[in-house]
C-alpha cells in the first residue's frame, strides 16, 4: 500500500519512511500543502500523514479540499501542538486521526493498521484504478465507465493487478495465480489473457516489462 508523507521535517520524515517501509509500506514525501494537493489528487494511496505545522500553512486547507472534492482517502495528523482547539479544527476539517509529537512509533503503527483496515472495508467489494472499476462481489467490470465483459481468468488476473498497482508481477507469480483456473496452464496462456485485458481496456492500461514480468499502470488516462 502506498501512502503518502507530507513532513518539512526532513530528518523526521526519514526515520518515518524507514519505518514505513518496514511495516511493509510504500512512502511517497512531500513537504509543502500545495504538493501534497496534487500529489493526492494524481496518485492513489491508503492513507495520508499530515503535519499541521507546513511551511506554506495549508494543513487545513488541504484536509477540507480532498473532502469538498469527495476524496476519501484517510489523513492522519501529526502536530507539535496538543491544545483541543487544534485537534478539533483538523477533524472537523475531515481528519481522521490525530497524533501529537514527539511520536510514539509503536502508536503510529497501530493507527495506521486501523485506518487502513477501517478504510479497506469500506472499499473491499469495489477497486477504482486507471480509469477501472472493479466490482469483487458480482465479478462486473467498467474501464471508463463502460461495461466491460471478462472471462473468469481475466477477471481474477485483473484482479490481482488491480490490488498490486505500479508493482511488476513476474510471469511466475502470475502462473502461480493460474494454479487454480481448471488446469490452464499452457505455456502462453498468461501472454493470451493480458492480450485479452489490453483489447477489452486499453493497450497502455498493462505495461510489459520485458525479461521480468507484467504491471499495471495506474497513472493510465492522468
């Protein structure tokens, strides 16, 4: 999952990155309001950490502009100030969570775990991606708000490229999801179903990185 860190505090914002990683996240940082703006708007992530005390001062701001614009992704956010008033202000602005600093890193994982489980469950029956829509509960697919009709293999294989976003799955990874489809392990009956997806989708939607596997791109259409 990616998330997005938006802290001016650089020697801060490493050791946040490092934990990140090692809790088996994938960072993006940023350092002012306005980038984390587009960064939130272009990009998808699981959760956004805000610090309040920005150097363009747009903390607030940016929370109240991903809700006016129906952005539900969760902010938790990180303040050096611990006065009620502060707390209250960033959550009627639509802030999630609230951490005060210095932080506690064990704290900051158990926050995260729960707003992202928090949000995956609102979200674990539909995946919205490059211009994709994906409805887990029926197997229904849109790409650009049209219908679009998949095979049961295509479905699961979208699937799987759906939930690993901009990350290469190699042909073995993709095989050893075929596993289970009756049997059907023909030598190019991967190569067949991305064929498939590009002609039903489009042919940029799944990107062929040659030697080393499959990814789906999910700046497709931005």
């Amino acid at each position: 999952m990616r998330i997005l860190l938006v802290e001016d505090d650089e020697l801060l914002a490493q050791g946040m990155i490092t934990r990140l990683k090692r809790m088996g996240y994938q960072p993006e940082h940023c350092t002012t309001g306005k980038q984390a703006m587009l960064a939130a708007k272009d990009n998808n992530f699981a959760l956004i950490i805000l610090d309040l005390g920005l150097p363009d001062g747009f903390a607030l701001e940016i929370i109240a502009q991903l809700r006016q614009a129906a952005i539900t992704i969760p902010i938790l956010v990180l303040t050096a100030q611990s006065q009620l008033e502060t707390k209250l202000a960033a959550l009627n602005s639509g802030a999630d969570d609230y951490l005060v600093k210095p932080i506690d890193v064990l704290e900051l994982e158990a926050r995260i775990r729960v707003l992202c489980r928090r949000q995956q469950q609102r979200t674990d029956d539909r995946l919205h991606l490059a211009g994709i829509s994906l409805n887990l509960q029926n197997h229904q697919c849109q790409f650009q708000q049209h219908d679009v009709t998949l095979t049961r293999r295509e479905f699961m294989l979208l699937k799987e490229f759906m939930l690993k976003p901009d990350r290469i799955l190699s042909r073995q990874q993709l095989e050893e999801l075929s596993y289970g489809w009756d049997g059907d392990n023909e030598s190019n009956a991967i190569e067949v179903h991305i064929h498939n997806l590009r002609k039903k989708l489009s042919a940029d939607v799944i990107k062929t990185v040659r030697g080393v596997g499959y990814m789906l791109v999910s700046q497709y259409g931005v």
